[in-house]
C-alpha cells in the first residue's frame, strides 16, 4: 500500500481498492447507508459500460473499413501515431444511427444506465448512439478506469457541436477531472512541473513528442478540486494557451484559486494563433521545450501588465488596477508564502509606481474582509445547527450584521433601544417617553411602518405591560418565555458605542452623555420612522401620477406630492439630514 501511495499518489483507500480488484478481493463496506450502496452499484455498473464502450470504438477504429477509412486516416493526418492512438484508447463511433446502441442492449446493458453514461440518446420511444461519426477520446480516472468520454465531430457541420461531452453523472463530475491525469502523473511527479493546456489533441501531442507530464481542464475555468488533484504531484503549474484573448482569458480564470491552493503559477502563450498541437508539431519537441522554458511569465505581474494596458492613463480605471492586484496577492496568504507575498507586494508597487506601505495596507485589508466573511460564515452555518438541534429557527443576528442585510434594520432597533432605556423618563410635564412614543407611533401609524415583525412583537408587548401598571425594561424581556424575543433583546442593548475617555484631554467642558441626550435620541428615531413614511407615500402618489388621465387627478397629485416634500424637508432640517435627490 505504502508503495502505491508514493508511486502512483494515490490516497489510502485508493490504494486498498486498488489492490483488492487487482487480486479479486472483495473489500466489506462497513457502515454504508442503503443510499450509499445503491449509488455504488450505480457507479460500479456505468464503470462496467464505459469500459464495453471504449473497447467497442477502439474496435471500429481499428478492425472495421469505416473506422479505418474516416476516424484513422483523420487522425493520421493529424499526425498522430497508432502507437500513441492506443495508449490513450483513442476510438471511433460509427455514422450508423444505432451500432453501438444495438451492441450494448445484445449485451444485456441496462437503457437507463446507458442514457445515464451519455453515450445513448431516447427520442420519441427510439434509442439511438449520441456519438456516432466522432472521433472518441475517454477520460480516465486516476486508476485507469474509463469515466466518460469526449466526442470530436470529423465532418464539417455548423449545426452539431465541436465536442460532446458525458454529462454529469455518478462517476463523471467535470470539476474534478483533468484529462490525461491518469498518463501524466508520474511525469509530473518526476519533473516537478505540471503543463496545463486546454484541449484533449494538446494532451495527445505532447505525450507523442515526448512531453507526458501534461493535463488539459477542457477550456473551462481551474476549480478547487482540480488544483487540489495537481497538488497531489506538484507544486508548479504553468498553463499553456494560444496567445489570442480568448487564450489569454482562459488562461487567467481560476488564477486567484491556484494560489490559495499555494501552488507557483506561470503562463506560456504560444505564438503566431497557433495552438500547442499545432505548435508542438510545427517546430519539434526540443524547440517547444526551449520555447517553454525561455517565454515562462508569472501569471501576477502578466495580469498586471494586461490590466496597466488596458487602463491606460484613466487614473479611475488604475485605480480598480491596484484593488485588483492587492486582491489577487491577499490570496497568497498561508503562512509558508509569507516570503512570497512580500516580494509580489514589492514588485507591483514598483510597476504600480505606489508606495509599497500602501499596497501593503490594501492587501491585508482583502484578507482581514476574507477572515471575517469566513467567520461568519462560519458562526452562521453552527448557529443554524443548533437552532436546528434545539428546535429554534430564525434567531436574530447582532447589528452589524443585521445591518448588512436591512439597512432601515438598525434604526428600526434605535426606536426599540430608546423605549426600553428611556420610557421611565419624563418626556415632558404631562408625559413620559413612553407615552409620547405610543401616541407618536399611533398618531402617525408608525407601527405598519417597521419591517422586523419581531421588533413589532417586542414594542406591542412592553405597550401591553406599560398599560397594565408595569413599568417594562430590558430585563423584563430577558427573562420572556419567548427565546426569540428575548434574544433579539439582547442584541438590541449591546450598544457598544460610548465616549473615549481620552476625548477629556483634548475637549474642555462637560461631555453630554447618551442618558443625557435621549430626548434627541427619541425625537431622531421617530423622525426617520415619519420619513420612511412620507418616502412611501411619495413613491405611491408618484405611482398613481404616472396612471393618472384627467387633469384634475394630476392637479391633486402634483399638490399631494408638493405637500409631502415640504413635510420631508421640514423633517430632514430637524434631524440635520441631507436629501439627496
């Protein structure tokens, strides 16, 4: 096992299956859910089709005139070798609407699990081949075995696709698949460089001319599992494309990803719209390899030089330059890249020709915001589980985060906060905050105006109290039944903004209070509360101006609109507010 894991990368389990179907072993499954089972069959009987599948088109390449004539001879004028053709089970699907079909139901196949593995089409009650008149490239997983296959149409046809690929299944997820892993593992263990490029004929080529340590994502962007499964090998990766924008594009999505998986990236764009098939082919295996090695650019500062070019002398557009690049750096952030991220810093700042504190300064700002996402993230996925495990749901966040979520949130709390601190207060000579509150709230219709129904339940009920001859506080609802209630209660009154105390040895004379400024505090609360309102009522005059016909109707509206815009700045002057629009 030790020896399989070292040579071949494999993990310990892959090792063991690997070495109980060499030996017809029977592995025993412990503790498997009957889901788990049934997916495993699942698995084990497309593996089963595939491998039928791929000896069945390397037989028709080979052994039938059609497959000679058409699938062999085009790839023979590619340029590629039988040997080679063998070694990647290169094979062809006859023009024939039903060969393989008809080949695989003769062998007992299951038509579900033949749809399912893609290479079998149902239209109208007929099973057909999904592949037929393609060249056949399978994709092998890193024990050899077949996943799925990529199909490459032969004839001209502006209609049907360049390539079909498996479609999604038990076995086949594209997001973990390299083509060619299976081949190239061992090189690019040996070599301590993995070559990336874009296509299954790149792969084929390369290995032909003696370059094995070679994979290919397909075109589409690098996913996490993909870079993880190059890092099993390598910690090198350079990315070969054509040199055209389309290349360059593709070659710098995932770019962030492959370096938080610390992996050292390079670029390589091939020349003269050539492709590295095409490349390879033209110039030969050692000029290639000296092309490769002497035109390697890193893939930061290559960013970085595309983005200066395309920006030019738009300070805005340089500007998103810089949040880009300091992005791109804070995701060199393990501790063993320290070295590394220092020296990118460097570098930018001298072609960013900005002072290298302040890159500096920018980078660790995307990693603190890329820390904090995660601890949220993270604080919230555990407090779902245990809302979920004690039975409770939807409960409360702080402010701040409530705050990202509903910005009218944290206003709304204000109102909330100045009853249950000030209510005892005496307002005035004949009503305390409370009371002025309720008839504000009332007299306004306020109430409908709150969007946290849970605020709602917490301002009905200390109303209910404060009418029965209670007089309500933070602690009455800290003790509720109501762990919801009481909860956001706790978030309402963990205010934490005070006066420093060092504002007393640069300010001189009393420093006003929050207990000492709560009339303002209440006055402001309602206030915002009356212009949410007044901003509705605008938003429903405006709607009812644009259906309105008659030119009575537009003479009450225009005056309704007047009357509440003059309310709006009347209310905007007391709070010292500026309206924008």
């Amino acid at each position: 096992i030790s020896f399989l894991m070292e040579h071949e990368k494999y993990s310990y389990v892959e090792a063991l299956r690997w070495l109980a179907a060499r030996y017809n072993v029977e592995i025993e499954e412990t503790e498997t859910s009957p889901e788990f089972k049934q997916q495993q069959q699942v698995a084990d009987s497309l593996y089963i089709i595939n491998n039928f599948a791929q000896k069945f088109f390397s037989d028709h390449l080979f052994n039938t005139e059609e497959g000679r004539d058409i699938g062999l001879s085009y790839l023979k004028e590619r340029g590629f070798r039988e040997d080679i053709i063998k070694k990647f089970q290169i094979g062809f699907n006859p023009e024939a609407r039903e060969g393989f079909t008809k080949a695989a139901l003769a062998n007992q196949f299951s038509l579900e699990y033949l749809q399912k593995s893609g290479l079998v089409n149902v239209r109208d009650g007929n099973a057909y081949d999904n592949y037929r008149g393609r060249i056949i490239f399978p994709v092998h997983n890193q024990s050899g075995k077949v996943m799925g296959f990529g199909a490459r149409i032969i004839k001209s046809n502006d209609k049907a696709p360049k390539y079909i690929n498996t479609p999604e299944n038990e076995i086949y997820v594209k997001s973990k698949i390299l083509y060619g892993s299976y081949f190239a593992r061992q090189a690019i263990d040996k070599a301590d460089e993995c070559l990336l490029v874009e296509g299954y004929t790149d792969v084929v080529s390369l290995h032909q001319a003696g370059i094995e340590n070679v994979v290919a994502s397909g075109g589409t962007a690098l996913t996490p599992d993909q870079l993880r499964l190059i890092k099993k090998y390598t910690n090198n990766l350079t990315i070969i494309y054509d040199g055209d924008n389309a290349g360059i594009k593709a070659a710098l999505r995932g770019l962030d990803l492959a370096l938080e998986e610390s992996l050292n990236v390079k670029l390589v764009l091939i020349p003269d719209k050539e492709d590295p098939d095409s490349y390879v082919n033209k110039v030969g295996t050692m000029a290639f390899n000296e092309f490769i090695r002497t035109n390697k650019k890193d893939v930061i500062l290559f960013q970085l030089d595309i983005a200066l070019k395309d920006a030019g002398n738009d300070s805005n557009k340089k500007s998103i330059v810089v949040n880009q690049v300091a992005e791109t750096i804070s995701r060199i952030n393990k501790a063993e890249d320290f070295t590394k991220q220092q020296d990118y810093i460097k570098q930018c700042a001298e072609i960013l020709k900005i002072e290298e504190s302040g890159l500096h300064a920018l980078v660790n700002k995307f990693i603190r915001e890329k820390v904090s996402k995660e601890e949220f993230r993270s604080n919230r996925e555990q407090r779902l589980e245990e809302e979920a495990g004690s039975g409770m749901h939807d409960m409360p966040a702080d402010a701040e985060t409530l705050a990202l979520f509903n910005k009218d949130e944290i206003h709304e709390q204000a109102m909330i906060r100045s009853l249950l601190e000030f209510g005892h207060k005496q307002w005035n000579e004949e009503l305390k905050v409370a009371e002025y509150i309720f008839k504000e709230m009332d007299e306004n219709h306020l109430e409908e105006l709150i969007d946290n129904r849970e605020l709602v339940r917490i301002y009905q009920t200390y109303k209910a109290w404060y009418e029965a001859g209670i007089e309500p506080t933070a602690r009455n609802f800290l003790y509720h039944d109501d762990l919801k209630m009481s909860s956001l209660v706790v978030s309402i009154m963990d205010f934490n903004y005070e006066i420093s105390p060092n504002w007393k040895e640069h300010f001189d004379g009393h420093i006003a209070t929050r207990d000492e400024l709560f009339a303002e505090e209440v006055f402001s609360t309602l206030n915002y509360l009356k212009l949410r309102k007044i901003k509705r009522l605008m938003d429903e005059n405006q709607r009812d101006l644009e259906k309105a016909t008659s030119a009575e109707d537009q003479l009450m509206l225009v005056q309704t609109h007047q009357h509440l815009k003059q309310m709006e700045i009347e209310l905007t002057r007391q709070l010292g507010t500026v309206i924008f629009r």
